[in-house]
C-alpha cells in the first residue's frame, strides 16, 4: 500500500513538474521595458512613488514596470492607512499620475 502511494505521488509530482515545463515557457523576458537612463529612471520612479504616497498614505506593496499602449510605465500598488489597496499607475517617462483607482481584487 505505502509502495503505491509513493509510486502515485512520484507519478503525479512528475505531471506537475511537466506541466510547468511545457506551459511556462509562455512568459517573455524580452516585453519587459529597456531602461537606458538609469538615473533619470530612478529620479522619475521616486517622483511617482512620492506622489502616490502623498495621494495614499500607507505602505508601498509591490512595484512593477511595464508597457501599456507602447508606454513604459510604473504600476504602484499601495495599501493604504485605511486599509484599503490602491492602485496606481504612473507614467515612467513623465512622473505623471495617469490612473488612480481602489484595487477591487
């Protein structure tokens, strides 16, 4: 009984790890935003997380770069003093806030 299960564990360990395998080659390295000037990135980065902060006081949870409609920008997400999740997006070339809304997920 104890051989079966093991063979039953080892079989569907070997599934999973095959799955992941096969399907996660889908993620692509080569989306993520080229960053050329590093210190006006970072200047730009602590605009947009100033402004946030001063709009939603709280903490900082995850930051993340990317494109949206070809444009780089910084998807700030912020739990606030509240309690309450923000999301907030940020032109990564402009420091400009160009999405302000409550994380509804």
């Amino acid at each position: 009984m104890k051989k079966s299960l093991a063979i039953l564990a080892l079989v569907i360990v070997a599934g999973l790890v095959g799955a992941v395998l096969f399907y996660g080659n889908d993620y692509k390295h080569d989306n993520r935003p080229v960053i050329l000037d590093l210190k006006k990135h970072n200047e730009v980065m602590s605009t947009c997380i100033k402004t946030a902060l001063e709009k939603h006081p709280g903490a900082i949870v995850e930051i993340e770069m990317e494109k949206e409609d070809g444009r780089p920008i910084f998807d700030i997400d912020i739990q606030g003093a509240d309690g309450k999740r923000w999301e907030i997006e940020c032109d990564a070339e402009l420091a400009t806030i160009i999405e302000d809304s409550i994380d509804k997920g």
